[in-house]
C-alpha cells in the first residue's frame, strides 16, 4: 500500500488515530483531521515517530466547505486520494425520543450521516479517477440493538449502513469497495466516556456499572481495543480485503452477532 493515501477523518486520538496508524504501519500515507491544533500535532508526531508518513490539516469534519477543503488540501499535497476512512462522529445519546430537544437531533444526524455523504461526495471523483478505491464507514452499534435514549445515534449510524450498500452498488463498476466497521465500546476513549456518561445517567446507574454491564453482554467478557479496530479497517483497505464490499463487519467482541 505504499502508492496509496488515505484521509481519517477524527483522527487525532481514539479510534480515529488507531486506524491512521494501522494505515501508516502498512505503508499508507495518512491525513488526519481533528478540531484542536496541540491535538493534531501530537498525534502527527506519534505517527512520524513510528516512521508513518502522514499530513495534519485542521478542520471541523461536519462542516461541508471544511471537508471540501480537507480533501483538496489532501490532493495539493500528496497528488490523489485513494482511501476515506469517515470516523469522525458525536454522542446524541440520553433523551428519550418524547424529550429529545431538536437541535440534539438535528446536530447528531449532521454530524454522524450528512458528514458522511459530504465527504464520500467530495472523495468519490478521486477514487474513481484511479480506478482504485476503499472507503470504510465506522458505524455504532445503536444503528442494529435497540437502544433506549438513542434515537438520533441510532437513527444516524443505521442511515451510515443504508448508505454504505448503496456506495457499493453504485461504485463496485470502478474498483472501489464500501464497507461499515462497527465497534463496540471503548470507555477510555474520550467520546466512549461521554457515551457512557450520559447513558448511565439516563439509566440511573454509576458509569462503572454500565461498563461492566456491557461488558458482560459481550460474547468475549471484554472490549475490544482501538488497535483491533485498526488492524481490521487496514485489513479492508487493502488488496487483501478486495473483495469485501457492502458489507457491515461487527469488531465489538460479539454485542452484535449480525
């Protein structure tokens, strides 16, 4: 994978950074993307450290001129676009859909799916160009199990699997693959803590009771890491994974079976 570059949208910790690197790792040069200037630049730092090439442009993921500007600044400097992995997301968990205000709904549905069609948008005409193309959805386990006070997520991450089969349908005539990773839970995380955050006050009980309630939902009794995550969204993005398209992959120790 060393002719090729990818843009990680929401990349500068978490998920998003564990997957940069796994690209980075297998020769991919990398964009990452994140909000916070100090933030970006560490985690450019920790992927160059590990000998990754990879490009830091700041820029809010869910704006549409921001992300028109992310892949354009990715093309000016590296030439093409080959891989869009769309991770970056927010938490519109916590309200019940009779109290849920609108803005929360409308901001969820923003960020999490018209993010998602802005950026595919911008990217496809890149991908179809080389003749040569992946893009990897990361979507939530809300958008397949039922889950109380997560209607706007659940409603967002189940329109990023509509999507991602269309993509596909649409796409696979030019070479490029459209698949959804759906994880888990990953409470170290910073959006993972505010998930669980606002879920456990929802369900009236302490943060350490709703990790260790999920946890034991999992058909392994534990999470799986960031660097899994990584390894299965590389894993699809290379010529390995090549014929592995419309395709929603659960990597969350078994909280989903489908």
């Amino acid at each position: 994978m060393n002719d090729k570059v990818a843009i990680v949208s929401g990349s500068s910790a978490g998920i998003g950074l564990a997957i940069a690197k796994s690209l980075a790792k297998a020769g991919t040069a990398v964009v990452i993307n994140g909000r916070t200037l100090e933030k970006l630049k560490a985690a450019e730092a920790e992927i160059e450290a590990e000998g990754g090439r990879v490009l830091g442009i700041q820029g809010d993921a869910f704006s549409e001129a921001e992300i028109k500007r992310i892949v354009k600044e990715t093309v000016e400097y590296f030439g093409r676009v080959d891989i869009l992995v769309n991770n970056a997301a927010t938490v519109g968990v916590g309200e019940t859909v009779e109290n849920m205000p609108l803005e929360v709904w409308d901001e969820t549905l923003n960020g999490n799916l018209r993010s998602v069609f802005v950026f595919c948008k911008a990217a496809i005409p890149h991908l179809k160009k080389n003749g040569w193309g992946r893009i990897v959805n990361i979507g939530g386990l809300s958008g397949k199990n039922p889950l109380p006070f997560a209607a706007a997520d659940a409603c967002s991450k189940a329109g990023i699997l509509a999507l991602t089969r269309v993509l596909a349908a649409e796409l696979g005539s030019s070479n490029v693959t459209v698949n959804t990773v759906i994880p888990g839970f990953q409470p170290e995380t910073e959006i993972g803590h505010i998930f669980n955050e606002k879920l456990a006050e929802a369900f009236h009980i302490s943060p350490e009771q709703s990790i260790e309630g999920t946890k034991m939902r999992t058909l392994l009794k534990r999470f799986e890491t960031v660097e899994e995550i990584g390894e299965t969204v590389a894993f699809l993005c290379s010529d390995a994974g090549g014929a592995i398209t419309g395709q929603n992959l659960n990597v969350n120790c078994g909280l989903a079976t489908y």
